[in-house]
C-alpha cells in the first residue's frame, strides 16, 4: 500500500450469544463456527471484541471485554490497565494544577 494514500478499517460487528465457552478464545472460535453456519462466512482475519457478562441481573453491562486483532495470536483485557491508567491521570492533572 502506497504511503500517500488514505486507508480505512471497517470493522462488522455480528452479535453472537455464547454461553457455553470459557474463555474469549472459546468464545470468538465458537462464534465464528456460528457465522460460517449461519451466513457461510469466514471470520478468519477479522478483529475480534469479546464482551464477558456474569449470570447476574444485577450487574449491568461487561463485567469484562477482550480484543483481539487478526494478526494478532492472543486476547488481551482492555480494561486490565483503568486504575493504573486512571491513578496517573490524576497525578498528571495535579501536577499541571500545581503549575497554574
């Protein structure tokens, strides 16, 4: 791919229920089976986002999510970093504050 060229990356998203795998490689592979039955597609080189929920109704939303890009060999949490990230954020605002 030529460097002055523009490029994009469409991502498709096909919401797929899994409930009987135990990881989000589990997951993405049992999905994947599902769509190449359903619609006769391979999503061999596609990214992949893998949304854990718990069994309770109480929780809203993920209690995990995971990402994986097709060149990529494993899954990685993305929310594994929030406090770390979250911790230095507020340093950073501190120290600009303290700058004023």
């Amino acid at each position: 791919m030529s460097s002055d060229k523009s490029y994009w990356v469409v991502e498709y998203r096909f919401p797929i229920a899994v409930s009987e795998a135990s990881s989000p490689e589990e997951a993405a592979a049992i999905a994947a089976e599902k769509i190449y039955e359903q619609y006769g597609m391979k999503p061999t080189a596609w990214y992949a986002r893998v949304f854990e929920y718990g069994p309770s109704v109480d929780q809203v939303g993920p209690l995990r999510e995971y990402f994986c890009n097709p060149s990529g060999n494993k899954f990685r949490q993305l929310d594994k970093n929030d406090a770390e990230h979250q911790r230095l954020h507020h340093e950073n605002l501190e120290k600009d504050n303290e700058n004023d």
